[in-house]
C-alpha cells in the first residue's frame, strides 16, 4: 500500500481514554500503521491536541481528556467572506457546518485542518472560534501582482483567502505589474497581520492563451508534473507485450472485441466484445486494461497515483493519473495491438439476468476503434458507414441487450438521470465559440450499462467471498433534503414520496411525469441536488442511485486509483486458485459457497494489511475526485464567462434555477449558462423573498417570480476574475 498519509482525526481516534493505556508518539505511529518519518507531524499534532486541551501528556505519553466542545475539522471561507468549520468526525459532521466569525480566524486561511471550540448560538446558527492549526493546505497561492516603492503585493485570485501576500523585492523573481503569479506563503497571516512569501513561478499575462487552465491547476493544488523517478520508473517498462507474459492468461485475442469513446478520448481503458451462445444466452466481455500487472505496489508509480487519485479532463488538455507512457501506451487497449486486460466475462438470460461469470487475467486484440457518434449512426442507419456486417451484427446485440438491461435496472428502481452536461464548441483560433448541452444516445447508453454490470459483478464476488475491497457508495438521501425538494415538486403540481419497499420508484415516477414538460430540466436537477453525493469507502453501504446492494469500481484503473486496488485485490485472489478456469452452469451462490469454504481468499497478515489501508485510501480518493470534479466545473464557469463577456448587452430567453434573498438565477435556453439578476437591478417594485416557496414577489404590484419560470433576460455584465454572469429582466 502507498504511503499513509497522517490525518489529525486518525491520531485522534486511536488516542486513548485512560492514562493507564497512554501511549507514547511511538506506539501512536505503529497503532497507525505509519512510517517513523511521520514523527514529527505528529509531534506537531500532539502539541496542539495538548494546548487546545484534547489530550493530556505525560512524561512522553498520551491519552485523550473529554472535551466535547472542541472538534477538528476544515475551514471554509466563502465567497461572502462568511467562514465555517466542517467538522472530521461523523458524528459532529450530522450536526451540521460551524459559523466562525472573521475574528475567530486566527492565523487559519480557506482550506486548512483546525481545531476549532464550539461557542453559542446565534441568528447563523452554532458558532465556533479557532484554536489551532493542524494543517495548512495553501502552501502557494496564484495571485495578481503587484510592485510598489518598497515592496510588492501578490492579491489571491481565489477570494477565499483574505489576505494579499506582501512580497520582497528580493523575492520577486523579475515579475511585472500585472503578471499571474504563483506564490510560496513562508509566513501565514498573524493578528490581522498579511502573510508574507515569495513569488516561486511567473504564469504570464492575463491575457495569455491556455492561462486560465494553468491557474485553475495551481489554485486547485492539482499534481501535474510527474517527478522524476516515477518517470524514470515509467520509461522502464517495455512497451511490448512478451510470450512469457500472455503464458497463464485466458486468450481472447480471437474473439471480436472492439472499443467505443468520445472522439477527443485518447486512452481506452476499456473494450467490449458480445456473442450469442447456446440456450438462447448472451456472452458479454467487459475487458479492462490490467493496469495493475504494470503499476505495482509501493512502487514510485504506485505512490504518484495515489497522491493525484484521479485524472482530471479540461477540454483541451489532461492531467493524467498515470504518466502518457501508460496511459497512452502500453495500458491503452489500442485497436490492432494485442493487450493484456483483466476481463469480467458474464453469461446472461434473455431477461438480462446474470446467470454465470468469470472473472479472469486475459490478453485481447481490439478490431476497432468507433465513437459514440459513429456507433449511434450505425445503429440508426447500418448502412450509413464501412463498417464489416460481423461489427454490425455485434452493435446489433449490444443494443438489444442494452434495452434489457434499462428495463432490469428501472425494475429495481434505478433512478434514471438524464441530466445534460455542457459542451464548449471551439473556432479555428482555439477561442470559445459556443456552450451547448453534450448529447448523450444510445451508445452511451451501452457502455454505460455494460461498465455498470462488470462493476457489480466485481463487487457482488468479492463482498461474497468476504475480500477487503474499496466500494462505491451513494447512501440514501436526508429526510429534510427530501422534505425540501417534496415542497418543490409540490409547486410545480407533482406530489412525491419515497413511501413504498422501493424508495427509488418516487424519484423515477416523478422523472417519468415531468418527462416533456417545460419543469423537467428543473425537477431533475433539483432531485439529484437533493441526495447525497457518491464517495468511497471500505465497507459496502450500498448505492441508492443505481439501486444496487453492492457497488464498486473496476472499470477505469487507468484514471481512477481505487479502481486499481479492485485490481489488485482480484488478481491476488485469482492467483491463489480462488476462481476456475472455465465457465460452468453451477448456481453462483452455491460456487461462492463453496470457495468461502475452501478457506481465506488472503493471507491473514495481507487481509490485516489491507484493510488498514482501504479507509484512508477511500477518504483520499474521494478528496481527490472533489477536487478534480472542483477545477473541471469551475474552468467551465470562467470559459461561459469569457463567452458571454462578448454578447453584453444581447437577450436571452432562459429559466428560473434557483431564488435567493438577493435575486435569483437564471439558466439560458440557447446557450447552457446560468446568470444572476440581482433584486437591485428590479427598480419597478421592492421585493420579498418567500423562502418556503421559492419565490420573490412584489409588495405593490404582487409580480411573482418563482423557481421554473420562463424569463426573458439581458446581459448586463460579465465578472471574468470570479466567472460570474449579471442578468437583468428584458424590458
């Protein structure tokens, strides 16, 4: 396993209750699991538990004192300058976020580990004050420039972090007024005081072209240049597939396989292949490039893909998991070369019901390389292409089998979001031209379907034989959110409940009824703000969404780390004889059945090992995922903003999104961006915000605007530093 990485809270829960059983930094690292290079950040933890008054400390040893006030937990400073702490511990996380008044900050900016004391009530709700700071996350900030006299000021672009950064002149690197900047913080803000630090990197102009991405990487702490002896490492790795390695595999390089992605996709993590066999059955193989087999344990590669968790896709540009010797290479299922993969081949009924499985190494050979659109238009129009009549007939099957199992999974309550994506259209000067809704056909629909089988097919194997795993979870929604989005749906005149043996059903009928009318984009927008966001975790909770028991992901290990552990997890169980050569017709829970009997599927030292990893590994995964979902949305909103700032002053018809205090949002109809009016800009009437049914409404004239209305809007003007979009109502 990577290295761990050493959170406050974990010290904290091991620490325990009872002088008797105190422990020393020692014992602490070991109870851990940690490296004694940790020791000193946990010295440094230690300290402030002991200051702040969670721990008590003697002669060396530790041990944790009541204190129910105190908590750890992350600051978060919004936009409003309004600060909160959201604590670690789930038990305080229920109890919702604490208001930190800017007084209380301390030395703490946006971002960093705290401890924080929990105070009174008031009109904000539970307020809380700073008294330490465990970790400090901005160690750069990317700023704007600035040179005086004396001295040079670095201004953050994030406004979340309040302070500009006074800078030597001496530590200026030759930067010009104006210039983006990144900036190493060497000391944080004390007493109201600025921080100081030092200008590490020169982006360039404003103006610059591809700036903007290069910003959003720094701002975001997104790890985008591969050290050197993880590229050392990667350049070792023979590029060419040897006999010996093929040797134990299962052969499916005969066998018609193709690959379907986006047009722009430049790494194919996987490739399906699809026949009819005897009894009336499918055979469907969901090959997955077996990353694994390159990318091994405790490895600098290894490591790297832990600390980046994820890629991060921006429209021109990816920052990759793995280094593109990979990723683009030997790891990538390219048409007409042979590939190593782990396959997940399934056997199922005419009903789309899993009837048998194997889940075994293979090497594959992909025939073809065909996009969605391509894929569409054939299904469509077969004749529309040159593709050979065996890749047709197979398109043919998939989509047939695809329609089946839609139909299974709506039958178990699956709830079925159609929600479009935005899509820039770029012109021959790489300049944003329009944003428009991504279109998502049938052959998305396929792959989708086929990934979410191998998935859970995966999972469902090794949750039976009792394997520690990583899952994908989505736990099911909170009740006042429901509450909530059950009074809007009630606005638009569709009652809605979850009261049933299948919750799921109340979204899905709700879905169904707005399907075609003018609130569906609305309503199904809301619904999926309304339930919890999916994330890792070690033991299976289950995924409301998709309706399943058990959950994982195995399908992309080339772009995503826990997928990766999957693969690591089933090929040690594979190795050690846990799974048959062959297909054969025994029932599947009689067959797990019996391997549980057979005895462990893992040494008892590695089972240890690994589940004492698999929680950390979850949360960073899930940090990780949040941070890159985090640059991709907000590139999106400053590309709209630089879109829109050339159509000031033009008119847009659009809908009501969301009703604030202060005005509302709208989300144009031509164009998929979203605006504010502000109610300073509604001078014919003074307003009145009704919460409670999303509404503002006129105290003279009882105009009412409210969530899902159509509105004809101007553009008044365009915030390109913070990407927003100020409407108007159309006169």
């Amino acid at each position: 396993m990577p290295i761990s990485e050493l959170s406050p809270q974990r010290v904290l829960d091991v620490l325990p209750r009872s002088n008797r059983q105190a422990l020393t930094a020692h014992e602490i690292l070991e109870e851990l699991g940690v490296s004694a290079s940790f020791k000193a950040r946990l010295l440094g933890y230690l300290e402030a538990f002991t200051t702040a008054g969670f721990t008590h400390a003697r002669n060396g040893r530790y041990w944790r004192r009541p204190a129910p006030d105190l908590m750890i937990g992350t600051l978060a400073v919004a936009r409003s300058r309004d600060a909160f702490v959201t604590p670690d511990a789930s038990a305080e996380r229920e109890r919702g976020d604490l208001f930190v008044n800017p007084r209380s900050i301390g030395s703490a900016m946006h971002g960093d580990k705290v401890i924080a004391r929990r105070g009174a009530r008031d009109r904000r709700g539970q307020t809380a004050a700073i008294e330490a700071v465990l970790d400090r996350v901005n160690q750069t900030a990317v700023s704007r420039f600035a040179r005086s006299r004396n001295e040079c000021f670095a201004s953050p672009i994030d406004e979340r972090l309040l302070y500009d950064v006074i800078i030597a002149q001496a530590d200026a690197m030759d930067a010009r007024d104006g210039d983006i900047v990144d900036v190493e913080i060497t000391r944080p803000p004390i007493a109201g005081r600025s921080p100081r630090g030092r200008v590490v990197e020169v982006l360039g102009r404003e103006d610059a072209r591809g700036l903007d991405i290069e910003i959003i990487i720094r701002k975001h702490h997104l790890p985008h240049v591969f050290p050197a002896r993880v590229v050392e490492e990667a350049s070792k790795i023979n590029g060419r597939i040897a006999p010996e390695q093929i040797a134990d595999r299962l052969d499916l390089r005969d066998q018609l396989t193709i690959t379907i992605d986006g047009e722009t996709a430049r790494d194919f993590d996987d490739a399906i292949s699809l026949v009819e066999i005897p009894g009336g059955r499918w055979r469907l193989g969901v090959h997955i490039a077996d990353v694994g087999f390159y990318v091994r344990e405790n490895t600098a590669l290894d490591e790297e893909a832990y600390r980046r968790g994820t890629s991060v896709y921006f429209p021109e540009r990816a920052i990759p998991m793995l280094p593109e010797t990979l990723s683009n290479g030997i790891c990538s299922l390219i048409p007409g070369e042979d590939r190593l993969a782990m396959s997940a081949i399934m056997d199922l009924d005419r009903s789309g019901r899993l009837v048998d499985y194997r889940l075994a190494p293979s090497v594959i050979h992909s025939r073809a390389r065909m996009t969605y659109t391509e894929v569409n238009s054939l299904l469509v129009e077969p004749n529309s292409g040159n593709r050979p009549p065996e890749v047709l007939d197979m398109l043919r099957r998939m989509h047939e089998l695809a329609l089946t199992l839609i139909g299974r999974a709506r039958e178990r309550g699956a709830i079925d979001f159609d929600l479009p994506e935005a899509e820039m259209l770029f012109n021959d000067e790489g300049q944003v031209a329009g944003v428009v809704r991504a279109e998502r056909n049938i052959a998305h629909r396929i792959i989708e379907e086929f990934m979410l089988l191998a998935n859970q097919t995966v999972a469902r194997h090794l949750e039976a034989l009792g394997a520690p795993v990583i899952y994908r979870i989505h736990e099911e929604p909170n009740p006042a959110r429901i509450e909530e989005f059950a009074e809007i749906a009630l606005s638009f005149g569709h009652k809605f409940s979850m009261n049933g043996p299948i919750p799921q059903r109340g979204f899905q009928r709700l879905l169904d009824a707005v399907e075609g009318r003018p609130e569906e984009r609305m309503v199904s927008y809301l619904m999926l703000r309304s339930m919890q966001r999916a994330r890792y975790a070690a033991a299976s909770l289950g995924h409301f969404g998709l309706a399943m028991k058990t959950y994982t992901h195995f399908t992309s290990p080339i772009r995503r780390y826990p997928d990766l552990i999957v693969h690591r997890v089933l090929r040690e169980i594979i190795e050690r004889g846990q799974f048959e050569n062959e297909l054969h017709g025994v029932d599947i829970g009689r067959r797990i059945a019996l391997k549980r009997m057979a005895g462990p599927v893992l040494d008892e030292d590695r089972e240890r090992e690994l589940r004492a990893a698999l929680e950390r590994i979850a949360d960073q995964s899930s940090e990780r995922e949040r941070a890159a979902d985090a640059a991709e949305r907000e590139l999106m909103d400053w590309r709209k903003a630089d879109f829109m700032a050339e159509h000031v002053g033009e008119q847009f018809d659009g809908v009501i999104t969301s009703v604030k205090e202060y005005g509302f949002f709208v989300e144009l109809n031509e164009v998929y961006v979203e605006g504010l009016v502000h109610i300073s800009t509604m001078r014919d009437d003074e307003y009145e915000h009704q919460p409670r049914k999303h509404r503002i409404v006129g105290r003279r004239g009882g105009r009412t605007l409210r969530l899902g209305d159509s509105i004809r809007v101007l553009v008044d003007r365009v915030d390109r530093a913070r990407h927003l979009v100020d409407f108007s109502i159309a006169l």
